[in-house]
C-alpha cells in the first residue's frame, strides 16, 4: 500500500495524477481531486507539487504552495479542505440522493486566491491565466466534464467563474514609479548636460543618459564597481586639465626651465644671507 504523504486525498490525487496523465481525456485525468493537482501544477510547476512526495517531504511542498505569498496557515487549511471533500464524497456514496460538497466550490476559491498571489507578487502571462481558467469549474469550460459536474455539484454554476473574474479585476499589481539613479555631475557636464537636465528627465531617460555615460568612459554597465571607475575617470581627466601647460610643446619647455631657474635664484638668494 501507497504510503500517505500529507494526507489520503493529496496522495490520492497526485498518485491519480501520475497515473493518468497519458490520457488526458480520461474520467480519472479530469476527476475533481486531479483537476486540483493540475490547477497548482499551472500555478507553481510539476517540480514544485510533485518532487516534494517523492522526495516524501511534506514541509518542502508546503513552502512551494506558500512561495508566492499564500500563508502557511492558508496552505495548511486548503490541504485540509482537500481531505474534507474526501469524507464528504465517501459520505455521499451511501446516500440514496447526494449532497452538494461544499468543498467543490470552497477549493476552487483557495486555488484562485493562491493565484492571485502569484500575480501579486510575481507575474502572471496571458497564457497561464488561460491555463488556470479553463481547469475551473464554470460553464464556459472547455471540457464537457467539468461543465457537467459543476451543475451537479454547484448550487451557483457561476460562483467560481465570477468569484475569479473579481479577485483578477480588483487586485491590480500596482508598479511604483522607478526611482532615478544619478552619477557623478561632472560625468554628465562632460556630455553636455547640465543637471537641471538630468533632474527634469524621468528614470527612464535618466537610464540612457547613464549608459551614454558609461559609453563614454569605455566603462561595463555590468561591472560591480563601475561608479567607482567613474569618480576615478573623472578625477583623472580633471588633474589632466589642472596642468600648467600652454598646449605648445616648446613654449612649456621654456615654462618649466624659467621655473626651475626661478626657484635656483631664490634658493641662492637664501644661501647668501645666512652667510
């Protein structure tokens, strides 16, 4: 017998799971339980939700459900939730007329949820959204079993589909402004611009400017130190402007002779009157 790992439904499922995936078309494939399992492997990732049995390291996948921002405590809860739709369906097999599982509709909030926690806080594409939606139980599902068993199971076949199409209109993921990073102001005056420039341009400009900068000095965007690099550019460049020099070659030969004969004179002048 199968050892359970976290408890007899996720095991359930994921052995399922693994079992079917070679018919995708099968009852077992689209069963509600391997449905879930599929849903957060369109979440996370195969690896994420299936390594972590064989590994038989509960704690491990615990922290993949959560690695988005979905609580421990939510985690904990939502495995429970799987093990109580388990009962549930058990119950309902000895029953003449079946009850609804509440459980149907509860899951398939928590699985939106961690969702949106994942579009919180990291990024969603087009194509996972399209993914994740169809794997829902909504009457605009793709496949002919979910549709069916969500009319069965479901007191408001819309409940899911609204429920996710809110939680994915209200929780925007707000991009804050970037913050603009400036270099050294001589580095900029050297490229023409003055930094009442720089100021009144947003961080993206700023951006290029940098790497103009950057360009200028032969210096790499990616070197860990390249703001140092910089200062030390420009330091040098400007003890190269602060030389005595009048740009003639012959004429600061007779600059540098008349300043060494300057300070011999001076030196002789002191020499005589300590003697």
């Amino acid at each position: 017998m199968d050892k359970v790992f976290i408890n007899e439904a996720f095991t359930k499922a994921i052995n399922d799971y693994l079992k079917s995936s070679d018919n995708i078309q099968g009852v077992t494939y689209n069963s509600f339980l391997v449905v879930v399992l599929r849903s957060l492997v369109s979440i996370y990732s195969e690896l994420d939700i299936v390594n972590p049995k064989v590994m038989d390291d509960a704690e491990l996948l615990k922290d993949n459900l959560s690695k988005f921002g979905y609580s421990k405590t939510d985690v904990e809860v939502f495995l429970s939730n799987l093990q109580l739709f388990l009962d549930f369906e058990k119950e309902n097999e000895k029953r003449s007329v079946k009850n609804k599982n509440p459980y149907f509709i509860i899951i398939q909030k928590e699985l939106v949820d961690m969702l949106i926690k994942k579009k919180l806080n990291f990024y969603l594409t087009e194509a996972e959204v399209i993914e994740f939606y169809d794997l829902l139980y909504t009457p605009y599902s793709k496949n002919p079993l979910r549709v069916s068993y969500n009319f069965l199971q479901a007191s408001d076949v819309l409940e899911v589909d609204r429920y996710f199409k809110i939680q994915m209109k209200e929780n925007i993921k707000v991009i804050l402004p970037k913050e603009k990073h400036y270099l050294n102001v001589k580095a900029y005056e050297l490229l023409n611009y003055s930094f009442d420039d720089i100021k009144n341009m947003d961080s993206s400009d700023v951006d290029k400017v940098n790497s103009q900068v950057y360009d200028y000095f032969k210096i790499r965007e990616n070197a860990i130190n390249k703001e140092y690099l910089l200062d030390k550019a420009i330091e040098a460049i400007e003890r190269e402007n602060n030389k005595v020099t009048s740009g003639n070659g012959y004429v600061d030969i007779l600059l540098v002779i008349s300043v060494i004969c300057t300070a011999l004179m001076i030196l002789g002048i002191v020499v005589f009157m300590v003697i």
